[in-house]
C-alpha cells in the first residue's frame, strides 16, 4: 500500500481516464451481476447477520431465492480454483480438468462471459479465479492475481494489475517488493480510474492505525479489494456490460488464517493473549468489510439488475493437525534462491502463486525431470521438503511441511553434505491455518420479478452457469448438463418459511 506521502499526490497526478477509452456499449437486456464471495460461510453469514452486524447482506438475502449449493467434489478437487470454473463453465472437474491455479486457460469449454460476448453483448470480469477469455470478446477482463498465463484486457489494465498482483503474492513478507515508482503508476492509474474519497479515507485510515498500533497489516487486504471496487465501478458504468463479475477473496483468507482466533474454545494448541486481541475479529472484520462493498454494489447496480451471489464453497474449523501443534505453513523468501540452493541451472522463469505454492516454468521439457529430481532431493529431518508436480514443460511444487520447526533446523540436499538453515530461504506464515475447505456454499439471486424465498433443497454448482445464461436469453451449449434454477425458484408460497438444512 501506498505510504502517507504519496496520497498527497492523489488529487495531483493524473492518467487516460476509462471515459477516452471504452466504447459504451448499448444493451437493452436487463443485466446480470455474478458477485464471486470466495468461500463465505452460511453458518457464520447467518450468524452476523443475526446480531445484526451485516445489514447489506441481510438486505440482499431479504430479497433473493437463497439456496445451499454443493460442490460435487472432495479432497483434493475440494478447491476454488477448481469450483470456479465449474461455476463459469458449468462442467465438473471430470470434465474441465483444471487441478491448479493458473491453468484455468487449459480448459476448452467456453466461459459464460465467451457466450454473452458470443451473442453480441459486452462483459466485464473483474478478478474471477482462473478465467480465460476468447480473443474477440466484446469487453474487458481483469484476471486473478494468481494467474501466470492470462493477461488483462485491454492492457491499459496492466499497471493496476501488476501492482495488485505483487502485493497479493507476497502478502506475507513484511515489506512488499515494490519501488517508489510501482506506487506512483499505480495511483496515477487509480486517480483517473475510479478512485473514490470513500477508499482514500479507508487507506488514509489503515496506514495511521498500522503506525498508531505497530500491527495490523493484515487488514490491508480489505483497502485492495476497495481499491477493486472503485475500478469496478468506472468501468461498469462506462460498459454498461450485460454481464459482469466481481471477486472477492479476503474473508476466505481470514477463515484459513484466523478461525481459531473467532472460536478458540474448538482447538487445543493454545495462542497468546496478544495474538488473540490482534485476530479474534478478523472474520467479523472480513464479512463486514464485504457487506459495506454488497451496499455499494446493490447502489451502483440499482434495482433492475439481476445480482447473482456465490460462494463456490465455504470453509469449516480445521481440528486435525492439533495433535501435532496445529497446522504450519512455510513459504519461500525468494522462490529463485530456492531453486538455485537445489542446483537447478537451466533457463527458467518462476511465478509465485498462492501461500507456498510456485511454477517454474522451462523452456524445454527435457529439462523437467532432472529440476524435479533435485527439488525432490531437498529435505528436513529425512523428510522431503517439497511437492513437486511436473507438468508439461512446468512444475508446480510448494513447501509441504506442516509441523513446528525448530529455529536451527538444517536444509539439506540428499546423500550430499550441502546444507543451509531452514529458515535462511523459509519463512512461517502468521497464524497457521485452521480453517478448511467444506462443499456447501452460497448462493443467493435477486430477480426483480421474484420475492424471497429460501430453498431447502441443495443445488450443484453445474446449475449456476445455465441460470445465468437463462436469465440472460442465451441458449445454454450442450455441454452443460445442469439445468436452470428457474423451476425450482417457483417454489409455492407455502414453502417461504423452510429453513435450508445445512451441514456447517
């Protein structure tokens, strides 16, 4: 995030505003929005907006069909960058085949923005997790800050892209990459595109509590996502897409981090008192930051749009590594010194992805195999240090490591006598993880012509893609084997008042 000094030059730089360069495109189809929460949680959704704390979430709810969905899948295809996918494309795994992150573009089925394109309607998505896009689409996309392969398009979106994109993948380091010029054309991008007084204040904010209390960085996460917003916002009203998307990540982060700080009476490995004031409402924090951003949405959109809101899944406690201390996780200071440690020499290029995970990328595939044997060969006490997947002319690997390590602990390269100290290319990440992954999710449709009602019956996200492209008039292909959520949004009056059956 910007230092103090740099906002002032806010209201003194300047850039190419998004008015002298999107073509306002005309739609007279009523618009859809696919609000992309990633991984809320109806049991703690519920539970906020009980005690009142998620005014805008109840406002939306209160006026949306509510439904449960359920992924379809379990560990290890129990993840985002896998069900999001089956969300844009309404395919399942077996089908679309995407394991990863950043390999959403291997998958051949056309997204449901490639089809509202295809029909001759402009699209804008923002931020959705592994997504490609076809060459001719009518509109812009900015891709997840994870992906390696897909660019922005147009690239007047670079600058902001590349800017999120290094603080998302070293959220963890105490200091962020970036020079005083990566600010500089990053808030000149966000000056003449969509930065609003309301995300000023919060950054204004954030950086004097930061100085003020000596911590919280974590919460810089929020000012990113409002920085997102005010992006989302220019181009949506100067598009005027007929469908678009908006992503959201930071909650889930907080329930991977943070849940045994919000119920700590769940868990056996004990934390500090000074951790827990600095993290029992990091949740909370998350849920609200989002519900101010779901109040803003609901007035930038109005009432006539169709606002589709889905989670793709949700997370519950994570209990099963307490014996062991609770689960760690270790992530690389610099990924190349990492790799140069294991001895690998041939031509590469490294792309950080989420938590511990990295690609490497060859320029032959020969040279796979012997970087995959000496990254294997790293270990900890006998114990591989790495996992490490080849894939085509790549490899995905990441440190797999989940126990306490102690300070002096050694890295060593097998049946060799080189070694270094763990902790000279590793960091601990704060706070662990204790929150995982669960197959129910969210989804909620406010249609103007329709009133609220809360389903009981548990849905596939299968059923997500052809809804929308019903909603929108365009035939679904036929690949998608999911039917339209519309029979079951006809729901008699009688059935208003049943409460969905939930696992979580």
């Amino acid at each position: 995030m910007p230092g103090l000094s740099s906002l002032i030059l806010l209201t003194l730089v300047s850039g190419p505003p998004l008015h002298e360069m999107v073509v306002t495109a005309m739609d007279t189809h009523r618009p859809v929005v696919l609000l992309e929460l990633n991984e809320l949680t109806p049991s703690i959704m519920d539970r906020f907006i009980a005690e009142g704390r998620l005014p805008n979430f109840k406002r939306l709810r209160d006026r949306s069909e509510v439904f449960v969905t359920d992924a379809e899948e379990r560990p290890p295809y129990l993840e985002p960058w896998i069900q999001w996918v089956t969300v844009h494309t309404g395919v399942p795994y077996s089908e679309h085949g995407v394991l990863r992150l950043s390999e959403g573009h291997k998958a051949s089925q056309k997204r449901i923005w490639d089809l509202v394109s295809q029909a001759g309607g402009a699209v804008w998505v923002c931020g959705s997790m592994n997504c490609r896009y076809d060459p001719d689409t009518r509109g812009w996309i900015l891709p997840d800050p994870w992906s390696t392969d897909v660019v922005p398009y147009p690239d007047i979106l670079l600058p902001y892209y590349s800017f999120v994109q290094r603080n998302v993948h070293e959220y963890t380091q105490d200091r962020v990459p970036l020079s005083k010029t990566d600010y500089l054309n990053f808030i000149r991008f966000m000056v003449a595109n969509g930065l609003s007084a309301t995300t000023t204040a919060s950054t204004v904010r954030q950086l004097i509590a930061e100085k003020k209390a000596g911590g919280g960085r974590w919460r810089r996460a929020f000012i990113l996502e409002e920085l997102q917003f005010d992006l989302f916002s220019a181009v949506y009203r100067r598009l005027k897409p007929r469908f678009s998307t908006f992503f959201l990540n930071s909650t889930a982060h907080m329930q991977h981090r943070y849940w045994r700080f919000m119920e700590p009476e769940l868990f056996r490995v004990p934390v500090s008192e000074e951790k827990q004031r600095e993290y029992q409402s990091a949740i909370l924090e998350g849920y609200q930051a989002m519900d101010k951003l779901v109040g803003r949405m609901l007035k930038l959109v109005g009432q006539e749009a169709v606002i589709v809101m889905a989670t793709a899944l949700s997370q519950q406690s994570c209990l099963e590594y307490e014996e062991t201390g609770g689960k760690r996780g270790y992530r690389a200071k610099n990924f190349s010194e990492v790799i140069n440690f294991a001895g690998i020499t041939t031509p590469h290029r490294v792309s950080p992805v989420m938590s511990e995970q990295f690609w490497i990328h060859f320029d032959n595939i020969s040279d796979v195999s012997q970087a995959q044997k000496k990254l294997e060969a790293l270990q900890v006490n006998g114990q591989k240090a790495l996992t490490v997947k080849p894939d085509g002319s790549s490899i995905f690997a990441f440190c797999c490591l989940r126990h306490e390590i102690a300070p002096d602990t050694m890295l060593q390269v097998a049946d060799s006598d080189r070694g270094i100290l763990f902790f000279e290319l590793f960091y601990a990440m704060e706070g662990g993880k204790s929150g995982m992954h669960h197959p129910d999710g969210m989804l909620w449709i406010r249609h103007p012509e329709r009133t609220h009602v809360i389903h009981s019956e548990k849905v596939g996200l299968r059923s997500i893609a052809p809804t929308i492209l019903e909603t929108l008039d365009i035939e679904k292909p036929e690949y998608m084997k999911g039917l339209s959520l519309f029979p079951l949004a006809t729901t008699p009056v009688g059935m208003r008042d049943l409460e969905v059956q939930r696992s979580i």
